[in-house]
C-alpha cells in the first residue's frame, strides 16, 4: 500500500471516529473511542480481548474501541436502519455473508449476535482504508437510492450497515466481524468467541 493511501486511510479514520449515525430526528454526539474497561498493558500488546459497555452506545450511534491496533465499530442500529438491512440484500454482493468474514454465529442478516448492536472491524476489504458511515435517509451524495451504511472515500467502495459490500464495488469482500461475545447483557469482549453451549444457543443447535 503506498504511502498516499496509507494516510488517507488514516484520515478516515479520524474521521469516522466521530461519526454518528441514526434515523431522522436523532442528534446523539459522542466521546470518539469508547474506553475499554481495563485491559491490562500486556492484553494489549498481546493483542488480547478487550471489554466495551455498550450501554454506553446511544440508539442511533456509532462509537470505536481499538483491538489489535485495529477500529472496531460499536453501531446501535434504530429499527429503521435494521429493517432497511432486509431491502438492500438484492444489490448486495455477498448478502448470505458466505465467504468466511464472520463467525458462524454472525452468519445471519445483521451480521451480529444481537441484531441491534453490529460489532465489525471498521476497515475496508479492498485497501484498507477507514469507510466513513452514511446513515442520512436518501442521500443522493452517495447513491439515489441510499437507505444507509458505509462509503469508503479512498476508492468508492459502499456497504450496508453490516458491512456486506454492494455489487460492482473496488472492495471484493464483507467487512470482517471479528470474534466476540457477551459477558454481561451490557457488556461485550472482542477477541473471545462464545463458548459452545452459547454458540449452539445462538445458532439453535445447528
């Protein structure tokens, strides 16, 4: 990746650090990274899981943690932007996330474990750049038909709000969800996968 690119990926970042997303009416602001609840010096170095209280995630709102150096997007979708999941799916290029960008446990329409909150590694699938989201409801800036999701500036690559990338785009795969589950109703840890009794819950035995 050159130089150029690199940067620009790094001022998409900062950027969509302080991105808010919602439906119309909603004007949450929010502190740019949500603090982890302490992980420790070496969990970090290591690259160790990290905790976030979502609780902390306003409904309409989009906040980052880091893990491994890496932009995890925290986003409490509104019911508008979940059911809006459902209407992109024919312009999708991937819509069943059948390419292994996910958990098998996130292998479903929202891309999550609870359908409200998406938790995903905020980093586009063609060079790396950070992917501003774009909720406003249409947006003719972005495409005529817009119902929300995410614009990588760097090359025009678009995705929904689970991060499954639209038809024809530079970017050839999903966003990555990476491995994470639920310590506490309020509390999420990235970086450890549920363990097998919750797996077989979330997927109803299969």
């Amino acid at each position: 990746m050159s130089n150029e690119v690199a940067d620009n990926g790094r001022r998409r970042f900062l950027i969509s650090a302080t991105s808010v997303v919602g439906a119309a009416g909603i004007a949450a602001t929010a502190w740019p990274f949500l603090d982890s609840l302490s992980p420790s010096a070496k969990a970090k170095s290591l690259g160790g899981p990290v905790q976030a209280d979502i609780s902390k995630v306003a409904l309409g709102q989009q906040v980052l943690v880091l893990w491994r150096s890496q932009p995890i997007a925290l986003v409490n979708r509104t019911p508008v932007l979940l059911a809006n999941l459902k209407k992109i799916v024919p312009r999708l290029a991937d819509p069943n996330s059948d390419q292994p960008q996910q958990p098998g446990y996130c292998k479903n329409t929202s891309r999550s474990i609870k359908p409200e909150y998406l938790v995903m590694i905020l980093i586009c699938t063609h060079l790396g750049c950070v992917p501003d989201i774009k909720t406003k409801i249409p947006d003719p800036s972005v495409a005529p038909d817009w119902l929300g999701g995410y614009l990588c500036a760097c090359h025009g690559s678009k995705y929904d709000l689970s991060g499954r990338v639209f038809q024809g785009q530079p970017a050839p795969l999903n966003m990555v969800v990476p491995p994470y589950h639920y310590i506490s109703d309020t509390v999420v840890e990235i970086g450890v996968n549920p363990s097998e009794a919750e797996i077989s819950k979330l997927t109803g035995g299969d």
